[in-house]
C-alpha cells in the first residue's frame, strides 16, 4: 500500500525510539513526515505547514496528547488525529475518542494497522469535507429555490425543476409519492415560492377524519345543522381564501364529499353544512396521494372527473432509496436539528452507522429517516452515533441476501465482501477494518471476483 506523496502526517511522541521508528517507517511508505517531541513543538511544526493527520502520544511532558488534540481541533476543525496509548491504558483513549479522536492504536503500534488508520482517517476527512460542502450549496440552493427541502440528487432536481415553474401559477397541483417522502414539505415550498406567500397555507388530513367531520372541516357549517353545532363555523377553504388549501391523502375522500370538493375547483363557490348561502373564494388547491388515482378511478372509488381537476399538474415524490446520497445529506439535517433541541454536542456518525443507513431501504422514506436519527440523537453516549443507537430494523441492514442455511463459505465471504464495499462507497481500507480482514486480503478476492478495485478504476 503505498499513499499519496501528499499525505503528511505529524508525529508526536516523547520516546525519541518510537517516534524516529514510526517517522522512518512512514518516509519509506511514501508519506511526507513531521515530528515532534511533545504538544507545544507540534503545535510550532503544525503551525508552519498544517498535517493531514496527527500521530500522537497521549502521556508527554509539558502538552500531553488530550491538550494537543483540543488545540488542534480548535484551529483546524477537520483535521484528523489518531491517538497512542500504552497497553492497559485503553481507557485514557476510550476518553480521547469522545472528544473527536479519528481511532486509537496501542503500544507498540502495528505498522499495517497504524497505515490502514491514516486512510481511513484522510478518507473520512474528505467525506466531511464534501458533506460541508454540500450542505453549503444546498443553504445557498435554498435561499434562490425551494424552502425546506433538503438533497442535491438527480431525482430531486427534477422535482424542484417542475415545483419552481409552477409555483408562480395558480394550477391545482396533485403530488403522488410514498407516506413519508415529503409531499406535504413540498407543497409549503411551491407555496412559498409562489405569489400567495403572504397568505394563509391551510392543511388538512383527509383520512383522519369520519365523513361527516371532513364535510364539515373542508366547508364550515351553519348554527343548528347538526346536535351540537352551536355556532358557525369557518371550514378549510374559507380559511384558506386568498392562500392555497393542501388536502393531504385526497385519495381516501368518500365519493359524496368527491362531488362537492369538484364544485368547489369548477365554481369557486360552495354552501356550508345546514345553510344555502353560496361562499365564493379564490383558492390554490395542492392535492398529495400514496394511491394510484387511475386505479381508484377504473375501480369506481374516486370520481374520473374530479381527477381531471386535481391532475392539472402532477409532481411524483422519489421514494428515498432512489435518492442516492441524499440519505446521509438527510441523516447531517436532521443530526443537526435533534442536538439543538436536545443540547448535545454531536459531531456525526460512524462508519459503522454510515453503512447500516446506507445499506437500509428506508420504507418509511424520509420520515423513518427523520425518527431514526432523533432516536439516535437521544441514545447516544459519545460524540459520534455509532450503529448501536439506531433502531434495530436500520443496525440490522444488509444482513439478508445470505440464505443460512443454503450458501457455501465462499458465497458468504464474497457477499459479505461485496456488500460492505458497496456501502462505504468503495474503500477497501474500511471495508477491511468493518471485516477485520487485511486490505490486501480484500484486493486479492476482488481479483477473484472479477471485479476492479477503487485504484485500478481510477487509472482506467
């Protein structure tokens, strides 16, 4: 294995023999070498050309490793620092990991495994970096686009795409899409793209209501209509006048409620429950549905003519697992809300947390995300939510596929190869570490497989 010439790492160590040793050994691999006999003369080396990774010991004199790795954290946030302890000391670097360090290695230091740490910690080094980066273009996205609504995929440009052109209409607007992918998130956006932003953004759910309760929610009712109408009262359209009405789950409308909802997009008028009085308003109309209207049309459940009327303009919501990395620009969002409102000092997931939410499907969507990572934002214990704080249906990721019993010892390794691989995006550094196997080892079974590895895909 042999590293970029540009991958510098600073050693720090007060034994003269273990940082000389770790010093030669790194210029052999090819890496650029600092070193330091304690905190403050790291500091002075680091200050005159910044590391891509600090190697140091955690026992020195005048700066120990604890204080060295907070003053580096507070000039250069992303730096990574891997830190050495004794034998029998692992409890001193337990506590240096949950205050930011990368890994831990023990004395004396396996050299293979001090290599594997200083990949992986350039590689998680540049994932944060490209996530900061991205969530800057999506806050820069935001405030020229669409409000709320957090990803950068290509299945959902097209969505904002079509949301900015028809934003600035009054078109009724019918969003489909799985529960949980956000549809009523992006009615609010096309809302406050739109003109009517000023005005009211007016929602109700169609199917937690009984018939006669949505009747009466959607239009209002007359005093007297019905045993305990004492009063009128103002529906959801009347509110909404002048605003725009988002009618959630449309599809679970009864049909005698279908024909007045039709009167009200072809007339603007409608008659509260118990009265005569036609009441005229001027609504946009945003519809969203987990049905398939077509079907309930062809099966006699929803009225053909008032799907017309609702599908002037049809927006399909991508279910999350067609969203590619948004799942982890997602997962950095919500991360980010839960440990405000539940003041905890959370930097990010680990590795082990990443691939377990990349390699889950995510029925529920982007609300089963969104629950996922509150529940683990509470649950965690140290600075980084590691696979154990989230629900057992998103740590248990990836483990079918496999039938046990019915696959051979070579079907097994090459799935779990291949599967871990694919879920930390490729690197055979952490694909090796999650296996507990040599990087070598797995170089050698993708060869068997046939299939490339990330180096050899480069320089093809």
């Amino acid at each position: 294995m042999s590293p970029t010439p540009k991958v510098r790492v600073l050693v720090v160590d007060d034994e003269e023999g273990a940082r000389s040793g770790l010093e030669k050994l790194l210029r052999l691999e090819g890496y650029a070498v600092d070193a330091a006999a304690d905190g403050l003369a790291a500091l002075e080396r680091a200050a005159e050309q910044p590391p891509d990774v600090v190697v140091t010991d955690l026992k020195m004199p005048r700066m120990d490793g604890m204080a060295l790795m907070e003053r580096l954290r507070a000039q250069w946030p992303g730096m990574p620092v891997i830190v050495v302890t004794a034998f029998g000391d692992v409890g001193s670097a337990v506590a240096a990991m949950r205050h930011g360090a990368e890994h831990y290695l023990v004395k004396p230091v396996d050299f293979d495994e001090l290599q594997v740490a200083i990949d992986r910690a350039i590689e998680n080094r540049d994932v944060r970096a490209e996530a900061d980066q991205l969530r800057r273009q999506l806050r820069e996205r935001d405030a020229r686009g669409l409000e709320g609504m957090v990803g950068a995929s290509p299945a959902m440009q097209k969505v904002y795409k079509v949301a900015a052109q028809i934003a600035p209409a009054r078109a009724t607007v019918l969003i489909t899409g799985e529960s949980g992918t956000g549809k009523g998130e992006l009615a609010r956006a096309i809302h406050a793209k739109g003109p009517r932003v000023g005005k009211a953004f007016v929602t109700l759910h169609c199917a937690a209501l009984a018939e006669t309760l949505l009747e009466s929610e959607l239009f209002g009712h007359e005093k007297g209509s019905f045993t305990g109408a004492d009063r009128r009262r103002v529906g959801r359209f009347e509110q909404a006048n002048g605003g725009t009405l988002f009618l959630d789950e449309i599809g679970e409308i009864p049909l005698s409620i279908q024909v007045k909802l039709l009167r009200v997009l072809q007339e603007r008028t409608f008659e509260r429950v118990g009265g005569n009085e036609a009441v005229k308003v001027d609504v946009r109309l945003i519809a969203a549905t987990n049905k398939d209207l077509s079907a309930e049309v062809e099966s006699g459940r929803f009225r053909e003519d008032l799907f017309y009327r609702l599908n002037v303009v049809h927006v399909d919501m991508p279910p999350l697992r067609v969203r590619e990395n948004d799942v982890l620009t997602l997962a950095r969002h919500f991360l980010d809300r839960f440990s405000k409102e539940n003041d905890k000092l959370l930097e990010g997931f680990s590795d082990r947390a990443l691939a377990k939410m990349l390699a889950h499907r995510w029925p529920g969507n982007v609300r089963e995300l969104e629950n996922a990572v509150e529940r683990a934002t509470v649950l965690a214990e140290g600075n980084l939510i590691d696979e154990d704080d989230l629900p057992i249906e998103v740590s248990s990721a990836g483990r079918q596929g496999i039938q046990i019993p019915g696959s051979t010892m070579a079907e097994i390794e090459r799935h779990a190869i291949e599967a871990t691989l694919d879920a930390v995006g490729g690197s055979t550094a952490r694909a090796a570490e999650m296996l507990d196997l040599s990087i070598r080892t797995i170089q050698y079974r993708l060869h068997e497989f046939g299939r490339a590895t990330p180096r050899e895909r480069k320089s093809g």
